[in-house]
C-alpha cells in the first residue's frame, strides 16, 4: 500500500414488523498470549484491512491505543498501518467477540465497512459498552430489504421494490422495467446488475442471492437521473453537510454492471436541491434514530425529484474521507472516532475551493504484478495523490467491485473539464501488470 499526497419513528418498532434472522457461526480457538499490549495501552479492534481504515489506524495510534486489524485476508491494505493484524473474518461475530474479550478491547469499530459496522456494533452491545447507534440499527440500515421497507413505510423516497429468496419467485413481475438486482447483504456493489427483460431479471437473481449470506435479494424499480451522493455528519437532529459528489458509472461494459470509475466533487446541484437532499437526510436521521454519526447518502436526481437509493450511518469507502480534508480540512476519520467514543467532535469545515475527481484503477482477472506510472504523474504534478489498494499476488477476480479495485488517484483543477483532461493524460501513462509481466489494465471503462 502507498499512499503519496502532493502536499494540499423508531427503528426498533419498525424491525419488529420487518422479521429477520442473522445466523451465527461457532466460536473457533485462537492464539494464545493476547491479553493485552506490552505497555498496557487500550486496545483498538478496527474490523477491515480497507485504505481509508489505514488512516483510522494510524489515527487511533496517535490517540494512544494499540490497534488491532481484523480481516481475512493475508495481506489487507491496512495491515502496515496497524500494530497487530489476525486472520479472522469480520463477519464472524462471536469469534471477534472473543477476541475483544480476550483483549479486554475499549474500541471495536468499522467506518466504513457496512457488514464489518453490524460486527462491531454486535460485539460493543454484547460488550455493554457504548456504540452510536444498537445492532438492531445497524442490521437494518445494512440490509436492502430491511432499509428500504421502512423508508416506504415513512415516506423516505426510494424506488419500488420487492424481496425475493428464491429464482422462481414471480413478486417482481409488478415492477416496472428497467429493474435492479442486487444482493440484500453485501458490500463492493457485488452482484448489482441492470435488467431489461425478464430472462434478465432470472440469470441476475441467481447470481444475486448465491451473494448474498441470508439468501435474499432486493428487485426495485431502476430510477433515470443523475446519481448524487453526499456525506455529512449528523449532530442535534441536523445534516451537516460536507460535500456532493456526482458518481460517474462505468457504461456499456460487462452485463449492465452498476459500478463507478470515480466521481466528481462538489456535484453541481442547486440550492433547493442540495436542501431537499438535506432535509431528506435529516428524516432518515430521524426514522433511523441516528444522532452524533457519519451519515453518507446516495439518491437519483431528476429534475426536483429525489429518490434515494441507500444511505449508511458511516463514511464513504476509497477516497471519500481524503478528498473531504483535501477539500474541506474536515477530518471525517476522526470524527467517526468520536463518534464511538461518545464525544461530539467540532464541525469546522471550509467550501471548497477547487473541483476534485477520484479515478479508480481496475485490471482484468490476473495474479497481480505491479502498478506503473503514478510516481511519476505525482511527481510531474498531474496528480494530487494516489494509493494502491491490493498487493503483489492478489488474485484479481471478474467482478468489477470496488473490493477488486487495484488502486486509485486524485486530481484536480478549476472546472470538471480540467479533470477531466488532466483524468485523460495520467490514464495513457499508467499500466496495470499481472506477475508475468503483462499489462492488464481495463483502459476501456474511461470511455
């Protein structure tokens, strides 16, 4: 991993008329002689190795307490930043509860990991100590079916939609085409796909529901429109916003994949816009009972229409929380940290001054070699920024998900036309490489 800057109604009432069963594995032995740190320093259990928790790591350590990585994979992108890192998947609640009990952990918390947020906030609640919001809550907002029933049931707006756990199901035939297929649990926008036709719907919702842990997928109504996206915290009932950003989809590639190769930041929207997405935010706010959180919010915009696609009490994935600071001097990170801890951190944010865009990097399924280039569009100054995500030997699957993401950068400039002319130029001069050498970057999804 590199990381190399330039220098600039309740929910409770609501679950218990929505039923769902979350399965829990058994607990498994560990290693021994981890009851606490050499120095006696308060132990922090950050569940998943993703980059921007790199930075949550590095930022726990210099609050004073000994970080402890949990993800599954050997060689996760944060491990670096971390004072210790086990091989346990974030999923597996009663095995991370063991472990925070075996450590005597102050801290289990995930920013920006959906799944791994419903982990923490199951082992802090079995714990019986503080989380920002219960397990119940973070059940609800990380499960599509879930969330988008009590939005309906409270006016949030957001799409038709129906449950289905089994490919024989015939619910979604009410729906209006163009549909979406998407697993009800998972993270990375694996298994979202478009659909225009029936036979569509069918091979989709079978990819879909093998995704998904509860065997369950979401067919909701596709909404045309610009896909703005937003994060901001929450505090006193208010939406305190810290910046729009416009997703740009990847088009025209691969069965209708409902993926990005960046956004634009800020998007342009209006005032009373950005005041509806706001006001919508702070009903969410409400209906979910979230107060003193990241709240992150993805919604289609059609002329003065909203329609909300998710939301999560968390912070964005990739290069969200790098852009705001870059942008904003708001360090959201550090907020989220606050946020667990019970403390309201002091929302100082700037306007931003220049027009940013985040590119990610995608290869085709390979055994990861080497990424080329960025070091020296960093150093001609094409480039603010940029991070690599996965390491030498990751196995690159077919997915186009952020989780197969290879790496990103960021640029900016006056206008979104700079970007993306400076996006263009530092596309021709980096190249992806397998381990044999072979340049294997999907070059295609810029166009």
């Amino acid at each position: 991993m590199h990381w190399r800057p330039k220098g600039h109604a309740s929910v409770e009432s609501s679950l218990h008329e929505t039923a769902f069963v979350l399965s829990v594995g058994p607990c498994e032995p560990h290693a021994s002689g981890m009851n606490s740190t050499r120095d006696h320093q308060p132990v922090a259990i950050v569940l998943g190795g993703t980059s921007p928790h790199a930075e949550l790591c590095r930022l726990l350590k210099a609050r004073g307490y000994h970080t402890l990585l949990i993800d599954y994979y050997e060689r996760p992108c944060a491990k670096a930043a971390a004072d210790e890192h086990l091989r346990v998947s974030t999923l597996d609640q009663e095995r991370v509860l063991e472990i925070a009990r075996n450590r005597a952990a102050s801290l289990v918390l995930a920013t920006c990991i959906d799944q791994a947020n419903v982990t923490a906030c199951y082992v802090l609640e079995r714990l019986g100590k503080f989380a920002p919001y219960s397990y119940q809550t973070a059940v609800a907002v990380s499960t599509k079916s879930i969330m988008k029933a009590i939005m309906i049931k409270h006016g949030i707006p957001t799409s038709r939609f129906v449950q289905v756990s089994d490919t024989a199901s015939t619910h979604w035939r009410g729906l209006n085409f163009p549909l979406i297929v998407k697993p009800c649990d998972s993270n990375s926008s694996k298994g979202v796909r478009r659909c225009d036709s029936p036979e569509q719907v069918e091979r989709h919702l079978a990819s879909a529901l093998g995704i998904s842990r509860r065997h369950e997928a979401v067919v909701e109504e596709f909404k045309d429109g610009r896909e703005i996206a937003f994060d901001s915290y929450v505090m006193n009932g208010r939406v305190h916003l810290m910046m729009t950003r416009e997703r740009r989809k990847i088009t025209g590639f691969r069965d209708s994949i409902q993926q990005i190769y960046g956004s634009f930041w800020p998007a342009h929207v209006s005032g009373p816009t950005q005041q509806r997405l706001v006001a919508v935010g702070e009903w969410i706010a409400r209906v979910f009972q979230l107060d003193n959180t990241p709240l992150m919010m993805q919604a289609i915009i059609s002329g003065d229409q909203i329609s909300v696609i998710e939301f999560a009490p968390r912070i964005g994935g990739g290069e969200n929380h790098r852009i705001i600071k870059m942008a904003t001097g708001f360090d959201l990170i550090d907020a989220a940290i606050d946020s667990f801890l019970g403390r309201r951190p002091v929302l100082n944010q700037r306007e931003p001054g220049r027009v940013f865009l985040d590119n990610y990097l995608y290869a085709k399924p390979c055994l990861l070699g080497r990424v080329e280039g960025m070091e020296e569009l960093l150093q001609d100054g094409v480039i603010d920024c940029f991070e690599t995500y996965k390491s030498t030997g990751f196995e690159v699957g077919e997915s186009i998900s952020s989780n197969n993401r290879v790496g990103a950068f960021i640029v900016s400039g006056a206008s979104e036309q700079e970007c993306l002319e400076t996006l263009r130029r530092a596309v021709s001069r980096v190249e992806i490489f397998d381990c044999a050498g072979n340049p294997v970057m999907l070059r295609e999804i810029y166009d």
